[in-house]
C-alpha cells in the first residue's frame, strides 16, 4: 500500500514538473519572442535534464547532499545553456525580466 502511494505521488510529480516546464517555456516564447527552432532547442535541453535530474534522485549511492548538488550543477548548465540558444537581444531582455521579478 504504502510503495503505491509513493509510486502514485512520484509519477504526479513527475507530471507537475513537465507541466511546469512546458508553462515555463511557452512563457519565454512569448516574452522573449522565441522562434519555433529556439522553442525545440530549449525543450530538448529541458527534457535531457528532467532526464539527468530523476536518474540523479533514483541514485541511491549518492548522500541527499551530493544529489542536491549535482541538481544545483545541473540547473546552472541548463541556465547556460540556453542563454547560448538566445540572441544578444534576448539575452538582455531576459536579464531585464528576471531583475523586475526580483
């Protein structure tokens, strides 16, 4: 019963974090006015580190710390990464939308 629920809550959260990915994305493309190839560029990097981040959390010889590392490590890149898929302009937009939201 118990390795249900757990089963149920991880594929849910699994699902939320897609859901989230994919609001998230349509929200750069329209804010930053992204170009259908951008779109599946920043959606194949999303995807590959949803990938990386649940292998990384299924491992069970990493501690809870070096995980949450690893994840930190992995979200920078992803960050990085796709401000190499944006144009100068954008790049600037972005910075400008992350300071106001602060």
């Amino acid at each position: 019963k118990q390795k249900e629920k757990i089963a149920k809550h991880t594929k849910q959260a699994h699902e939320n974090s897609q859901v989230q990915a994919a609001a998230k994305l349509e929200r750069m493309k329209i804010k930053l006015d992204l170009s259908n190839d951008q779109v599946v560029k920043i959606k194949s990097l999303q995807d590959k580190t949803r990938e990386k981040i649940i292998a990384l959390k299924n491992n069970e010889t990493l501690a809870s710390l070096e995980k949450r590392e690893q994840v930190k490590q992995l979200i920078q890149a992803i960050k990085e990464t796709v401000k190499s898929v944006l144009t100068e302009e954008q790049k600037t937009k972005l910075e400008s939308l992350k300071t106001t939201k602060k």
